[in-house]
C-alpha cells in the first residue's frame, strides 16, 4: 500500500522532527511503501497536493484537532482512508470518530496496531482483532482494546533517514542537529493535571544495552554533526542507577566532545553528585515540572515534590552549569489573583537565580483528574475550538470561576517579557 503519514503544523515555536512518524514508518519494516510529509514545511504542503496514498495516517495533540479535521475533510474528497492517531485521538476518539471524513484512530501505541490495521484491510479481515483501533461499523463507533507494547526492547529504531534531519533547527547554537529519542514511557507518578499515563500506559524502560546501540547508530549516520539529543522521557531520572550507566557509557566512547542531550525529571531527583556527573557526561539542559508556586497547591496536584524542591533543584543545575528550565502552572480551578501572583513570583525568583523559567495557561484534558473535578463541580468546559487547548490560548478551556482570561493573559505575557521569550542558549 502506498501509505502518507503527516505531522500537522503548529501555530509556534520551531517544529521538532515527529518521532511518532519515524517511528510508525520503522515498525511497517518496508512492507509498504511509506512517505512523511511535515505541513509545517510550505515544501511539505506543496507536494501534499501531489500525493495519491491508499491510506493515511495523521498525528493529532489537542491543540492540532480542528486542523487535523479540516485536512481529513480535503483527503475525504479524493475518497481516500484517514486514520489519526496521537494524544487527542487517545483522549478523545469518539469525538473524533464522530467526524464524517475520520476514518479509523489508534489509542495509544501505533506500533503494533497500525501495521495490523494496514494487513486487515489488506487481508480483508475482521477490524476487531486490531488493538488500539477505533472504528465505525453500522453506523456505531466500536473501540478496540488499548494493548501496551511490553517490552521496549522490541520497538524499531526510529527511521530518521526517512526525512531531512538537518531542517529541524537545533535549539541553541552549539549544535547543528537535534535528535528526538525516547527510553522510556510512561510515568510512575500521577499528577492531578497530566495525561500521560493515559496517553502511554504503565511506566517500561528500554534496556540500556539498546539504548547504546541506538546512540552509537545516530552518531553513525550523522558524523560530521554535533549532536543535541533530545529525550522525550517524561521521567528520565526514575533510577539514579540507570542514569549513572549512562554517563559513564557516554564517557567511556568519549562522545561528549559532540554528543549532548537534554532531559526532563522531577526536581526531588535532583543531587549535586548526580547533577555533576550528568554535567560532565553532556547534559546541557534538563526541564523540571515546578507546576506552582505556593506548596498547597503542590498538594493539591499530587506533586510530591516541595518548592524548598524546586528551589534546589536550580541551585544544583546552576552550580554544574546545567540550564534549569522550569514550567509553572496559572489558572488551576481554585486560584484567584493572590494564588498567581505567589507562582508568578516563585517563577521570578528561580529566574534572578539563574534559571529558564515559563508560564502557561492551565489546560485540563479530558480524561484527565483535573477535567472530572471540572464536570463533578459542574464548571463549563467549551472544548469546541481546539485553539484553546493550547497553553498560550487567550481564551481557557473551562469558565474559571474566579480569573478572567484577560487577566491570564497579561500575567503570562509579562512573564515571557521579563524572560526574554527566547529559548536560545
């Protein structure tokens, strides 16, 4: 089958490389015949139009939903299938299959399910032995079981050659490629405002022996580059043990003279003598959660963590030259004026301390705790544009009962005046 998967455009920001597709174009193992088309490259738009797929696939956050409908609805004209998958379709899939030109969504992992759906409608076979699938028969939507791939180990490398790497542009000027690479998904934690284990199911780890072997293959294929990798881990300090593996395999293949890599974790999994050596082994850059800047609220949240946490966390970075970018949270349900200014202040207080720091607007995700308090406390959710699921909206997601839209606006705006609004190093 002649198969198109696109990464659909956003709004800011420069495009990171969509590992999701590399991904997804790895597992079909050149059964088909596979083309990535990234709509944030006019280049890309263009040949869209020239493009006669059997299928396509197309990858959807919460932010991208009425994007993504309205080229499913374009594609439809031409008769052809449309199967999206990715965050929102995981959240929200009879919404989405509720749309006339939406064909088929996989929940979850596509790994295994979109190379099964693919050999159905192939084989012409039954629809309800592919997990993960969503589908219309009859005039009902029926939803498919979510199955987790197991054992990560399984999993393809990731299929950068498919693509030009280098019109992603590396953030920060000491590279000239950044490479998106994952170890692990899931999370151990359960925070009240995050999506991520519905998103990737129970927390698994790679093996470090693949994770090597993969490392070694990236800087194989891109010798003459000096290399950012980016991990999308959204707990990648879960075992100090693992990390400290790792830098000592880093190391020991003297990589660190052109490989360094960025990271996410939580701040109460920051220490000096981890962060020294994460520093020596290439760690540049590395984004904590502080979600909000007063500890009740910490609370509230299921954070686990403390501001005495985050406040560490930062001095640690900033001691072994490790840039500390820290996210904070305004607008959560409860907070009135006095609440955001406690976070705005905490922010500004890690940034005179050396840190990276931003404000985003509060959006809940369905599914999600935070959206069930919403409906239990009958607050208005208006999901109809999908522009308000970003965290930059001008308008929430959900009437507050106590802020106004316009008040978070500025507060948020400010902020990024005060930092720069830069993400450059």
């Amino acid at each position: 089958m002649k198969v198109l998967l696109l990464s659909p455009s956003v709004t800011r920001d420069s495009p990171q490389a969509p590992l999701g597709l590399l991904m997804l174009r790895a597992s079909l193992n050149g059964r088909h015949d596979v083309r990535i088309l990234d709509l944030n490259f006019i280049t890309d738009r263009v040949k869209l139009s020239s493009v006669k797929p059997d299928i396509v696939g197309i990858s959807s956050m919460s932010f991208q939903r009425d994007g993504v409908i309205e080229i499913s609805r374009k594609l439809k004209q031409n008769d052809v299938p449309v199967v999206v998958g990715g965050s929102h379709p995981t959240i929200a899939a009879e919404e989405m299959l509720r749309c006339p030109s939406i064909d088929y969504v996989v929940r979850g992992e596509a790994e295994e399910a979109f190379p099964k759906l693919l050999d159905a409608l192939e084989r012409d076979l039954p629809l309800n032995d592919v997990p993960n699938l969503g589908y219309k028969k009859n005039g009902k939507i029926r939803l498919n079981r979510v199955q987790q791939i197991r054992n990560l180990d399984s999993l393809p490398f990731p299929d950068y050659e498919s693509i030009d790497m280098h019109k992603y542009r590396a953030r920060g000027q000491h590279w000239t490629l950044e490479v998106p690479y994952e170890t692990t998904r899931g999370c151990p934690f359960s925070c009240l405002f995050c999506c991520v284990n519905r998103l990737k199911g129970s927390f698994r780890a790679m093996s470090l022996d693949k994770v090597f072997r993969e490392i070694e293959r990236i800087t194989e294929l891109y010798q003459m580059d000096s290399i950012l990798l980016n991990f999308f881990d959204n707990n990648f300090l879960f075992s100090r043990e693992r990390v400290s593996e790792f830098c000592r395999w880093l190391k020991e293949k003297a990589l660190v003279s052109r490989v360094n890599w960025m990271c996410a974790a939580r701040a109460d999994q920051i220490d000096g003598p981890l962060a020294k050596e994460m520093s020596e082994a290439g760690l540049v850059k590395i984004f904590i959660g502080g979600e909000a800047g007063y500890n009740s609220a910490l609370r509230l949240l299921h954070k686990g963590i403390s501001l005495s946490d985050v406040r560490n966390a930062v001095k640690i970075c900033v001691k072994h030259r490790i840039r500390a970018e820290v996210g904070f949270i305004v607008g959560f349900p409860w907070e009135k004026e006095r609440d955001v200014r406690k976070t705005s202040s905490f922010a500004l207080e890690l940034a005179e301390m050396g840190a990276n720091t931003g404000l985003y607007k509060c959006v809940p995700y369905p599914g999600t705790p935070l959206w069930k308090q919403l409906e239990k406390s009958n607050v208005r959710i208006d999901a109809s544009n999908s522009s308000n699921f970003d965290f930059f909206s001008e308008k929430l997601v959900f009437d507050h009962p106590y802020l106004e839209d316009s008040y978070l606006d500025s507060v948020v705006r400010m902020h990024m005046n005060r930092e720069g609004g830069s993400e450059e190093d």
